[in-house]
C-alpha cells in the first residue's frame, strides 16, 4: 500500500510501477489490471504509460470498477440468470424502477420520494450485499424506513425481470459470481496476477472485496492512496479499507509518499499540523522543499456580502499583478454558498465558472422558483408559465399543455391569459377538451398566483414574502421535502439561500419588489466561455485533485466548515470534515486565503456562528490575521475559537456533490431537407424567437429543439407549432 501524501505524484508513482514490471519483470500486459475511478483518469494513464514504456499495451487493462465489471459479467452471464445483452441502467432509468415499485406497492411518491429509494438502494449495493451474502441485517439498519428493505427487494426483483442491472449491481454482481463459482474466481485471478488501484481512499466495500478476491491467491495487490483525502463516506467511501489493509492482508508492505511538490512550506506545514488532529490515520509527515511562502491569510468578515467583495477585490488585484484568472480558485464548503460569491464576481464584471455544478442562478430548482416570480411580475411571459404549469406534477401532461398552446396562438393571448380565461369561464373553453382534474389544477395554481399579485400591488410589497407563499401553497416545497437523498437537501438549500438573496436585496432597496429583484440577476444564458482564463469555484469535494497558484477557502464557520450534522455526530464526522479542510487547503501552490463571516444569512435566518476550530488548529505563527467591514476597533486583531459565543441549534441538512450536466450531442441531420435546420432563426408564435438547437427527422415527422433568448431550450414536432423562418 503506497500512502501518498496530497502532490507527492502518485499517479506518476502507480505508472513508474507498471512500466517496471512491464519492462523490468517481463510481466505481459494482459497479466495487469489497474483501476481507476473515471473513464478519464483511466484513458490519462492509459496515454502516459504508452510514453513511458516500449511495450505492446494493446492488452493492458486500465479501466474503472465499473466497465471492468461490466464485461466480466457480460461474459459469465449465465452463471447468474442473465443473458448476455442485459441493459445497465443509468441513473434516470434506475429512478423509473423506483417509481414503478413505489406505484406497485401502493406508496405515495410525497411520503417515500423515488430518490430517496434510490439513495438506499445505492447503499446497500456499496455494503457488498447480494442474495446470500449475510448482509440482510445491516442494509436493514440503513434504512430510515422500514418499508425501504421491501421495496429494495422489489426493486431486485424488477430489475431481474428486465434483464438489468443498476450501476452498483455491476459491482455486487461479479461479487455473487465470485462467492457461488469458485472456479470462475480462480479463472481471473490466474489471468489478473497483478492489481493495482488508484485513488483507494474512494473505495467502497464492495469495491474492497472484488479487490480481496482478485488478489488473496497471488498477492500481487498494489493501492495507491491518501486517508488523510478520504472524503466521501456520504457516498459509500470507507475509510476502513485503508486502515485495516494490513489486517486482510498480513505481509503487506506499506510505502509513505511524504514529499509535497505542490505548496509552499508555509502552507504545508499548516496543513500538516491542522491533519495531525486526526486519530483515523497512519501517520504521514508531509513536508516540502518549496520556498518558505507567503503567510496564510485568515480574513475574518463582517458579513458574506463583505466577504464576497473582499474576495472579489483580491482577485482583481492579483489579476492587476500579472496572475491569470485561471490559476485562482474559490473553494467552498456547500453548493448554496455560490450565490453570494457570485454576486460580488457578477459585479466586478470578474469572468469565473462552477467546476462541476451549475451556477447558482442556473440550478433547476432555482430557475423553477424563479419562473413563479416571472409568470406573477409579467403574466405575458409564456415560457415561464409552460415551465411552472406541472412543475410539481400537478397532472397536467403535454397533451393537455399541447391544447393550452394552439388555443392561446388562436386568441392571440400568453398561455398564462388563455388559462386565466379557461379557469374564470370553464363553459366557453370547454372545446378545448381538459378533464375536471387538470381544471381543478389550473384553477389552484391561478389563484395563488393572483394572490401574489395582490401582494405585489399593494402598499408594501415584501418579495421574500410573496417568494414563501409561492414556495409553500406551489406544493414545490412539500416536493422537495419527500427527498430524502443528498441531492434533495442541497436543493432545499438552495431555495433557502434563494430566500436570503430576495431578503438581502429588500434591506438595501427602499421600494423593494419581485420586478426589481428579477431585473438585478442575470436569468439570460451566457454564451460558452473559454475556462482557461476564468476563476474557477467549486466545492471542497469538487476541489480533490485539483491545483492553483491563489486560492480562497471561504465560509470558514462553526456549523458550516465544520459542518452542524459533523458537530452534531462528533468523532470520525468531525475528523472527515477535517480531512475535507485539509484537501482545500492543500490545493493552493503560492497564496491561502481563508475567510469567515461574523455573522452569515444562513437557510433564511441570521447566524452568529464564530470561526471554524480548524483555523485555531493552524499554528499561529503561520497566519496573518486581518478585519473586513465594521467593526469595534477596524483593525487587524487576533482571534481564536475561544472567541465562539454563539451556536445555533440548527438541523440542517450535509452536502452533496452535483452532478455535472453533460451536453447531448447533436442529432446529425438526415439528407432529406429540412425546413428548419440547425442554426435557423425562428419565431414562435407563443414564445418568441430562438435558435433552432437540434433537427431530427424531415415532413411531418420532423422535430427541432429551439433555444429561446431567454435560455430555456424546448422541442416541437414541426407539423404541430406555429413557427415560421426569420
């Protein structure tokens, strides 16, 4: 097991290796198995072994756990019911079962959300549970439910009658295989005599075992990884695998990679003494022979809007100095925390984007919200309407809106208007063949919008206000709520900062309204800007790996970085939560800034929550300590936790990594002409103009995806919409 400190070049290490047995031992290629956590990071080694060394690697494998499995079990199949050309259910295709089983066991969506299912059932496949594993009691003890364990196993159950299998299957699957065919476990483990992973801090059980397994025959088992960067038990990490290596594996040698050819001495050394707080460790001494370095800055700010500027104006000065926007980074600990930061980059007209995420303004959940606001300040604006209409689900299908739309284009009416008039007089629309249910629905959510109206009309309009009635009375909170997985609360976080944005903007206005709010945020999508000279923001968790000259590690708060629920559950939490502070510390080569908040509008209230313990942790002095905005004295003055005074109790919810959106691409077009190709102009008859995005098919059969100004992009069958070429 190689412990490789964070810059110590372990990748480098684990190709040096293979290139040694490779051409040192004569090892062929196809004895070699090395695995790796993304598809990318395996075609990265797959490129820089092929440098390095003169030898046919046609035959090398270099894959992730996933693709590994996945043509393991394609060619044992049988051996376990399935036959050869079984479907891998992705992601939204797994949440389709969900739903099914749910339905079929008679369980409302708003009391056990599909996602929430799904989250368990990732779970329980990352313990390394199959039918006859003996794991039946602890994947029971996961559940928050107890009605979650039978819907796992009818969610197996589905899966088997598709002939399927789940990402985390692909996993437990080759594990069944393993433990009922002892033969077909021999066979591999004679073809594979030397394993080796990368990133091994990021396994799971289940990936441990299919590790153990390949291995215990030859021993030929080669890790290469850091605790102190083991991040993600929310996600099925355990740290345990590196701690009890040895206990599986008695004659293991354990190799320490401690030199940092990343940070300057100052920053090592900091973070070096802030991990050693640590207990669930081996014990690195990670050190550098990098120039002593600047002090690390620890910035404490009256607020996170001061923050925010202070941050911004450092940046603008350091890209004043000659720094490109590129080498900088705004690391963060939850995804919400964006938005402030944001705004402040927003307005130093300072180029930036979100290193795998969505910017604040962008993230679904926002813009639905958004677009409540839009369709009440402007009920003309049908875009806006078609996207909140069943936004929750409210029964309203793309048959009914399909109806709605060539009324309103007839009238020459916004759909928000033609609905308005079908809801108030139900006897003169009654061509347009709606069922009393989708009425009864148009006709709750009209009146919560003209409710709002009135609120906005009146004498004092209070957004945040009318923003929590539409929130609530829209069902979208409910929604939301009966998501119980990671992703649902950090979008219940992000409809909270969303309340504090709309509360922050009614103190520094003296009319405040939804009108002025909406124009002080940008909605339009931006063109596609080239990230090499944009600052880049992400979360710690996204910040693994990654490395910049200048970096700023914000939101350094008790309850916040470390987390409340960490607090809450103390000991290994706490330590994970440290180890989360140490890999954003330790991704900055010159220049740490950390920042906190005297006070911070936190999920719609104010808290007063003091510095992060992890500052204290830091030695003094390595740390210039410095004051932003008003207070008792305006100058730089030292602090510790010590100081901490106040400690909310707030239940709040952890975070979650988003996933990155990847774009589709584009439908090549037949050679049939089509009247609208991709790259016309259009106008719609309802929404306005666009760009076509996508053509697929021709005559009546033809579809377009139309992006319109405003960013949101739609599809139509061309024989149904009232467009024309401009």
């Amino acid at each position: 097991m190689i412990l490789a400190g964070a810059g110590s070049g372990k990748t480098r290490t684990l190709i040096t290796r293979i290139q040694y047995l490779l051409d040192e031992k004569g090892v062929g290629p196809y004895q070699i198995l090395a695995v790796t956590f993304s598809n990318k990071a395996a075609r990265e080694m797959r490129e820089r072994l092929g440098q390095v060394t003169t030898h046919d690697i046609g035959t090398f494998q270099v894959t992730t756990f996933h693709s590994f499995c996945s043509r393991l079990l394609r060619a044992e199949a049988a051996h376990l019911g399935l036959s050869k050309n079984f479907t891998i259910f992705d992601d939204g295709e797994t949440n389709s079962v969900c739903k099914t089983v749910l339905g079929r066991m008679g369980i409302n969506q708003k009391d056990i959300a599909p996602n929430t299912l799904s989250y368990y059932v990732d779970h329980v496949k990352n313990l390394g549970w199959f039918s006859g594993a003996g794991l039946d009691q602890e994947a029971q003890l996961l559940a928050d439910d107890p009605r979650l364990w039978d819907l796992f196993l009818g969610y197996e159950a589905e899966l088997h009658r598709s002939n399927a299998v789940d990402f985390g299957g692909l996993i437990t699957g080759v594990l069944e295989l393993f433990a009922k065919y002892p033969d077909v476990r021999a066979k591999y483990q004679r073809r594979f005599r030397y394993v080796m992973v990368d990133e091994y801090q990021d396994t799971n059980r289940a990936q441990f075992q299919l590790i153990r397994q390949l291995g215990e025959a030859h021993g030929n088992v080669c890790v290469v990884g850091d605790e102190d960067q083991s991040i993600y038990s929310w996600r099925g990490a355990d740290i345990r695998n590196i701690l009890d290596f040895e206990k599986v594996f008695p004659a293991a040698r354990i190799i320490k990679l401690e030199q940092n050819y990343r940070s300057s001495k100052k920053i090592i050394d900091a973070a070096a003494r802030l991990i050693s707080y640590n207990q669930e460790r081996k014990g690195k001494e990670l050190w550098t022979d990098n120039p002593e370095g600047d002090p690390i800055k620890v910035v404490e700010c009256r607020d996170e809007k001061v923050e925010g500027d202070y941050i911004a104006s450092e940046i603008k000065a350091l890209v004043k100095r000659g720094t490109a926007g590129s080498d900088i980074a705004i690391i963060y600990r939850n995804n919400s925390q964006s938005r402030a930061l944001e705004d402040s980059l927003r307005r130093e007209r300072i180029p930036y984007h979100i290193v795998a995420g969505i910017k604040f303004y962008d993230r679904k959940e926002v813009k639905d919200m958004l677009c409540y606001m839009r369709v009440v300040v402007n009920p003309k604006d049908s875009l806006a309407f078609s996207r909140i209409i069943n936004t929750p689900a409210r029964g309203i299908g793309a048959t009914s809106l399909r109806k709605l739309e060539d009324q309103a284009v007839q009238l020459n009416v916004s759909l928000y208007e033609l609905v308005e008039r079908v809801v108030e007089n139900p006897s003169e629309y009654r061509h347009v063949g709606l069922s009393a249910k989708v009425m009864s629905s148009l006709g709750g959510l009209v009146g919560l919008i003209q409710e709002v109206q009135a609120l906005e009309n009146g004498p004092e309009p209070l957004p945040s206000y009318s923003y929590d009635k539409l929130l609530h009375e829209s069902g979208y909170l409910e929604f939301l709520k009966a998501d119980r997985s990671h992703e649902g609360a950090a979008r219940l976080e992000n409809l909270q900062e969303l309340s504090t944005a709309l509360k922050q903007y009614e103190t520094n206005q003296e009319t405040p309204g939804l009108t002025g709010f909406l124009e002080t945020i940008t909605l339009d999508s931006e063109a596609e800007v080239d990230h090499s000279e944009t600052v880049a923001m992400m979360t710690a968790h996204g910040s693994k790996g990654l490395e910049y000259e200048h970096v700023f590690v914000t939101g350094a708060e008790e309850n916040l970085f470390p987390s409340f629920k960490s607090i809450e559950r103390g000991g290994s939490a706490i330590e994970e939560e440290r180890r989360l502070f140490y890999v954003a510390m330790t991704r900055a080569m010159k220049g740490l800034t950390i920042t906190f908040a005297q006070g911070r509008m936190l999920w719609g209230s104010l808290k007063f929550n003091g510095p992060s313990q992890f500052i204290n942790e830091i030695p003094k002095t390595h740390v210039e300590w410095t004051f932003q905005g008003t207070g008792p004295s305006g100058l730089p003055r030292e602090r510790t936790f010590d100081d901490v005074q106040d400690h909310p109790d707030y239940d709040g919810s952890v975070f979650t990594v988003e996933r990155s959106f990847q774009q589709r691409a584009p439908v090549v077009a037949p050679r049939t002409s089509s009247q609208y190709p991709s790259g016309a102009k259009v106008l719609h008859a309802l929404y306005g103009e666009g760009l076509v995005m996508e053509s697929e098919g021709a005559g009546q059969d033809e579809k377009i995806v139309i992006k319109f100004k405003d960013g949101v992009r739609k599809r139509f069958m061309v024989k149904f919409a009232p467009l024309q070429r401009l």
